[in-house]
C-alpha cells in the first residue's frame, strides 16, 4: 500500500529556500501527498472565544484546519517546512499552531494533545542573516508536530542562506538523502 505524507507548507515565498528544500525531500518515490500550503490557505488564529469549552472540544471555525486534523487521521509521515523569521516560524505556522487550543483547552489535561494516528515526521527550517539556529522555531515546529501525533522528530536546516543557498547546502542536502533512505525503507 502506498504510504501518504502529511506536508504542511509555511513558506513565506514560493521558490525559495525553503520550498527548494521541501520540495527535494518530498522527490523521494512513491508516496502520496497531501500538502497545506499554510499562505493559500484559510486557516484563521486562535481568538480564545471559549467556544470550544461549551461545544465538546469544537472549534468556533469550519476552515482548513480541518483538512490539517483529517488527513493527520491517515496520514503515516508529516513534513513540516518554514523559514524563520525574526527567530522563530513564519507567522503561517504560529497561526495554525494556534488552533490547537481547542483540543488543549477541552481535554482538561496539562498534557500535549495528540491529533490523528502515530506518525514520524521530518521539519525543514531555513534563515540566514543574524545566523545560527533558532531554538524558537525547532521549539514551535517541534510543538507542532508532536500534536499531530509524531513519534520520532528529524529536523533538516540550512541556516547560513544569506552565505550559502540551500541549493549549494552540502549538510542539508546530506540530511534529506538520509531522511528520505530512511522513509523509503520503513
Ligand atoms: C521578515 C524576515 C525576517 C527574518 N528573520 C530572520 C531571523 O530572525 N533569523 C534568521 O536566521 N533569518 C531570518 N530571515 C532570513 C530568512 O529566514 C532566510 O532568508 C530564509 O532562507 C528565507 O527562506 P525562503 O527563501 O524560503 O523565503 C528573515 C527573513 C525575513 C524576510
């Protein structure tokens, strides 16, 4: 049976880094995917209204978060990409992130809530120009990831591109090889 990747998209522009990265992953066989390219779509930011609370866990808005929490119910790998921006994801990522809460809030519990069948997963993270990695954004992806049910995390960065475009990363492009060896083969 052919195994599905749940690929969540939270690319600032299209062409770049990051989706230069993501895409040279996802070109490893046969595999089918379902891709949220977070920018095109409609995914609105937790408001706190509490709806959630009185309506068994519900979330107040019927948008493409549903679609995220769906295919995470079948999906056997997830993808999670973004660059950073101002140290941490790109504001796409920290919105849907947000919508999480109605799952935290209902469960009543101080525990991550976990959505959709176990799951490995791999985060590409991009930037460059202050250098370095970002601990808030491998924080908040990791975060993401875990409430879709990851059980193993691998993260694929290139964090120099103001030096050294993805393209030319000979580290990233090493860790995608292994990563994909490694889905390909499990
Ligand atoms: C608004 C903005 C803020 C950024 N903030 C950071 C940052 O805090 N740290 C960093 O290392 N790179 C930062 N960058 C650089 C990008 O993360 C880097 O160029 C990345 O590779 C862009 O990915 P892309 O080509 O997929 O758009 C920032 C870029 C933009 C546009």
């Amino acid at each position: 049976m052919i195994k599905s990747i749940l690929v969540i998209n939270g690319l600032v522009k299209k062409g770049g880094n990051t989706d230069f990265l993501l895409r040279q992953f996802l070109n490893c066989g046969d595999f089918q995917i379902k891709e949220i390219v977070l920018r095109d779509a409609k995914i609105t930011h937790c408001t706190n209204c509490e709806y959630c609370l009185k309506h068994n866990g519900k979330c107040c808005f019927d948008d493409d978060m549903k679609v995220i929490f769906d295919y995470s119910n079948s999906c056997d790998y997830l993808a999670i990409a973004s660059p950073i921006v101002f140290g941490n994801t790109s504001g796409y990522i920290s919105n849907a992130v947000s919508r999480f809460q109605s799952a935290y809030r209902y469960s009543n519990s101080s525990s991550l809530p976990k959505v959709g069948k176990p799951k490995k997963a791999v985060i590409i993270l991009t930037g460059g120009g202050s250098g370095g990695k970002s601990a808030m954004a491998e924080k908040t992806t990791r975060l993401f990831a875990k409430m879709l049910n990851a059980k193993s995390i691998e993260f694929i960065t290139s964090y120099n591109t103001d030096k050294i475009e993805s393209k030319d990363d000979a580290a990233a492009m090493d860790k995608i090889n292994i990563m994909q060896k490694e889905w390909i083969n499990t």
